[in-house]
C-alpha cells in the first residue's frame, strides 16, 4: 500500500488558500458506514473527491480507516463554474462570489482548496491527482484491493462494469448519485439497474447512495 502511493504525498497548499466546504454531501451514507464499521474496514479509495467533504466523513463516522485514496483530476478551469451552476442547495457553493468563481477556476486554487480542507488528516488520505481510469489501471497493476470504493465522479456504465469486475469480488462497490436527474433520465440508477441485471448483482440504495452485491 504504501510503496505504489509513495509519489502521491500530501503538500502544504500555500498560505492564503481560502476555506471553501461542502456543506451538502448527499444522503444515505449509512448503509456504507455500516459495513465499514461491521467489517472494520481499513482502505477506502474515493473516485471523486471534489473538495473532500465526504473524505473528512468517513474518517470521522468510520474510526477503523487507516486510509483514504482520494482520486480526482482537480483539473483548472471548471470548479467554479461547477459549483456556481449546481443545484444541490448547498448554500456555502451556490453563494461563492464572482472573485471565489474565478479564483477556483484558474491554475492550481482547486487542489490547493482541497489540500486545505484535509491539511488536519493528511497522514490518512493518499491525494492522487490523476484520470481515475488510469488509477484503477495503476492500482491493479500495483495488486491494491480496497475494502471499499466510492463513486462519485464517472456515472457511466462503462466506469461501474469496470469496477465490478476488477473489483468486485475484493472490494465493496457503492457511491453517490442514485437519485441525480439529468433531464428525463436518471444515469446512475439506469446504470446500476444495467449492471445488476447483466452479472445478476443486487443494488441496494438510500436516498442518494447506492450499494452492488452479488447474488450468489
């Protein structure tokens, strides 16, 4: 675990780095807390860790995690605009000021802003700063098995038949966004409904957060 993460090491972001959290963080996170406190639970990998408000929960809710593998491109140019679009009612990102938009637009102010708010647990999250496609690649071939991964970026079937079976049998699968719309359609739940019916899994949910178990 720590020799294939050794190169993705907390920095310090600069000094004037503002403070800009999560305040929603979708619901339903229970049935994840749960197991990882039934089964002690001691690596979780995180695809899609925005500006870490779910990291700084499960290692509050989840006293056995030892590390969280934070996975995001944290890339320039879109965060602000992001956030200020969303509609999610979080008010701490829906109220950001023109100046607070283009600041997390530019450059590196994103990671810098997520590095800030996890500076208190940096001894128990990996930041990775990559396509999570290629982390998964490099994590197989690194032989790393979470406990737990939890998605919260890529809806796509693509990205959950590719978890599943790389990981499926070593690592509880789950993540946001059950009930997110886009249009008239709901991508996660019609994704995850795809894949339960094509390896014969059960999808579980709460609210927001899903859960995929196999039936046998």
């Amino acid at each position: 675990m720590e020799s294939i993460f050794s190169q993705f090491k907390f920095t310090a972001p600069p000094k004037d780095v503002p403070v800009l959290k999560e305040t929603y963080l979708g619901k339903g996170k229970g049935i994840v807390v749960e197991y990882i406190v039934r089964n002690k639970c001691k690596y979780l990998l995180e695809l899609g860790a925005f500006f870490g408000g779910s990291i700084e929960f499960w290692l509050n809710a989840c006293p056995s995690l030892s590390k969280v593998v934070a996975v995001d491109r944290w890339a320039d140019g879109w965060a602000g605009t992001h956030c200020s679009n969303a509609r999610y009612n979080d008010s701490s990102v829906l109220n950001m000021s023109p100046e607070q938009i283009e600041y997390l637009n530019e450059g590196d102010n994103f990671y810098n802003v997520f590095l800030k708010n996890i500076a208190y647990y940096q001894n128990k999250v990996v930041p990775v700063r990559m396509d999570i496609y290629d982390a998964l690649d490099m994590m197989v071939q690194a032989n790393f098995k979470p406990d737990v991964i939890y998605l919260d970026a890529d809806k796509s079937f693509k990205m959950l038949e590719k978890l599943w079976l790389t990981f499926g049998k070593t690592s509880l699968i789950c993540g946001d966004d059950y009930r997110w719309r886009k249009g008239d359609t709901c991508p996660m739940k019609e994704n995850l409904d795809k894949l339960a019916q094509r390896y014969r899994l059960k999808a579980t949910y709460l609210e927001d957060t899903w859960i995929v178990e196999s039936l046998s």
